[in-house]
C-alpha cells in the first residue's frame, strides 16, 4: 500500500494524538506523549530524541562532550571536567519542556551503563569493560524445572554466555563473569553437564561461524521460510516437533526452512491489571441474538465493538448494509417492537480472525440457529 506525506502524517496523528484508555471507569484523552505500550512508541521517542539532539550540539557554544552516545533515551558522554558536564546538563534540559535529563557521575573510576559496566585506572590508557548487574538483581531466572520448552532453557544459556563474551573486554573478565552465571543458574536448577556442554557449543561454534553465514546466504535464494506457532504442552510438543522436521526433511527436499514457535501459558495470562472493558466495547466476540417474540435466533461474530454490531442488527445504523437479523425484524412488525440489546448475548471470544471463524462455525453446528443462511463457513475434517 502507497501512502503520499499526507496521507502518513494524519495516519500519525491519528495513532498518536487520538489515543484514549480507561481507568477506573473514567476515560482519559491522551494530551501529550505516545501512549504506554503503544509499537510506535520508540520508534518515535527515538526519531523525538534524534531530530533534537542533533540541533542541540550543533548549536551548543560551550565545551562539550568528546565523546557521546546515545541508546533511546540513555546517553553516554565523556567530559574534561565535571563543570562541562553539568553546564552541557543544564542546556540539555532548557531545551524542550518535556525533556530532562538527571546526571550519574563516575565513582572509584567506574560508570554503569546500560548491561556495562565501565572502568579506568590512571595507568591503564584505556576503558575496561564487565557485565553490570544493577544492585537489585537478585538471580531469579528461568527455572531449569519450569513448564517451558527445553530450546527456551538453552536459550537463556545461550544468551547469558553470549553476552559475558560481548561485554567483557578481558579473557579474565569473561571467565570470572562465566563463573558467576554458572553459580546463579545452578541455583536455578540448570544441570551442570548442560551449561558446560552449551559453553563448548558456543566456543567451538564462534570459529565456525563465518562459513555457516555464508553457506546460508547462498542458500536463502532457494529456501523459503516458514513459521509455525503452536502451544507448548509438554514432552508431546518435542515428539511433534520432531516429527514435523522429520516430514519437511523427508518430501520438502530441503526447499522449505520450517521455524516452530511454541507458546506458553503464564499466570498472568489469567488476569489482568488493566481495568475492564465495558461489555458493550468488547471486540473480536462471537454472539447469539435470541428474538424475544419467536423462536428464532442467530449466531454471528464482529471484530468491531460488539455495541456497534447489535445497532446494525436492530436496523438502528443509517446507511448501514442489512443484516439476517435485520431482515427478520422487518419481516415481522411484533419481532420489530419487541427486541432490543437484551435479546443479544455473548458467547466466546477470540482475537484470531480464522480461529474466531471456525468457532462460529462449531456454535452455528452446536446451537442451529433458525436465522443464519451463511454464504461461507469453515469445513471442518476432524480426524
């Protein structure tokens, strides 16, 4: 889809100055800033933080900074004196009204930034690096016995080792930094024959690595790559994986690259710290009409508010398409003055499109209502 830069910048306005959310029953606009959560909230913090702090160091008069970075809204900078600093502080924050900056000095040489911790000693020339573990950390990860995929497992491994040998700028440091997330993923229940045989997976595997890229590259041309979600049920979700690999490997003839993806389930799934959304702005249900003067009803399924859906149904949205529930009503002057938003119902709810489909299909199977004449409708091979 084509989009000219106006048509872009009233799309922006839109996702960003239109926004609402509620909270305790009361709706609020949302003035200023994107909202929490919102995918386009650091891209535009970012291209916010980009477009002005280019504007403010090239106009800046005083002595600044020799070095500078940024990441998002962290900013890493070297001064010749302390007084530089906060001089260039003070200009930071007299520089849009939203935007203040609060300052962490050095102490003892060292400097946390982000996941790095920086060091220097007067006879040593240059910066020296270790990973950096805030004070609140208290090494409470994934536990080895959890119900999660064992590829999940690893991959913490994986990353946490990965990054002792990014971040660590000695050979020292890394073997020290390994040690202590040995300790803590012990405590975590993770075998020790496995953190070790993941450590020489990843050594040996570095040296390897140029060849496997470019023996990849030359193969992404003729491989197309799939993906697959599927929820994680246990040990049977290994065998399926398994056995899934072991058909693409067997007729695809290596011109498929399949990722399976499993999903799991948290306690936080089932509840929410959100305040609830009123039944009449629920989206993405599936509901049953029962007239209130026959015996008829419907099942049908809307993505929009389910509010919305009933007033097309009772005929009450000028201009609006007629419906099968509509055409009922019309069809009987006593089912017209009789129904009203009590006669509608919810049943379920899904916010897959296709698994919302086929669950109306199953209800319509289930409940036969008098009133659906469906054009489309799922064809179930239940094995």
């Amino acid at each position: 889809m084509k989009l000219n830069k106006d048509q872009l910048t009233k799309l922006f306005e839109f996702a960003t100055s239109g926004t609402h959310f509620l909270f305790k029953g009361q709706y609020y606009d949302q003035i200023d800033g994107v909202a929490m959560g919102s995918p386009l909230g650091p891209l535009l913090a970012n291209i916010f933080m980009g477009t002005y702090e280019e504007k403010w160091l090239s106009e800046y008069q005083g002595s600044g900074p020799t070095f500078y970075r940024r990441y998002v809204d962290d900013i890493f900078c070297i001064f010749q004196n302390r007084g530089d600093a906060l001089m260039f502080l003070d200009y930071l924050n007299s520089g849009h009204r939203n935007i203040k900056f609060t300052v962490e000095e050095e102490h003892d040489g060292t400097l946390p930034f982000l996941d790095v911790l920086i060091s220097h000693a007067p006879e040593v020339s240059n910066f020296q690096t270790t990973t950096y573990y805030k004070p609140t950390y208290t090494g409470l990860l994934l536990n080895f016995t959890s119900f999660a995929p064992f590829s999940y497992k690893l991959g913490l491994v994986k990353t946490l080792l990965d990054r002792a040998h990014k971040i660590n700028s000695t050979q020292s440091k890394i073997e020290s930094n390994i040690k202590s997330i040995f300790k803590v993923l012990q405590k975590n229940l993770f075998p020790l024959h496995i953190l070790n045989k993941v450590l020489r997976d990843l050594q040996s595997g570095s040296q390897k690595q140029d060849s496997i890229n470019s023996e990849e590259s030359r193969r992404t041309d003729s491989v197309s790559e799939f993906f697959i979600k599927l929820p994680y049920i246990g040990a049977k979700s290994d065998f399926l994986k398994r056995r899934i690999r072991e058909m693409v490997e067997k007729y695809c003839q290596n011109k498929i690259s399949l990722k399976l993806i499993f999903t799991t389930c948290k306690i936080g799934d089932y509840f929410s710290a959100k305040d609830a959304v009123p039944k009449m702005l629920v989206s993405n249900v599936i509901y049953k009409f029962d007239c209130a003067s026959c015996s008829a009803s419907y099942v049908g399924e809307t993505e929009r508010h389910y509010f919305r859906r009933m007033q097309e149904h009772l005929g009450l949205i000028k201009g609006a398409a007629p419906t099968a529930v509509t055409k009922h009503l019309v069809a009987s002057a006593n089912c017209k003055a009789n129904n009203f938003a009590s006669s509608f119902s919810l049943i379920d709810n899904e916010a897959n499109m296709h698994k919302r489909r086929i669950m109306e299909a199953l209800y319509i199977r289930d409940i036969d209502p008098i009133i659906n004449r469906q054009v489309k409708s799922y064809k179930l091979n239940l094995i």
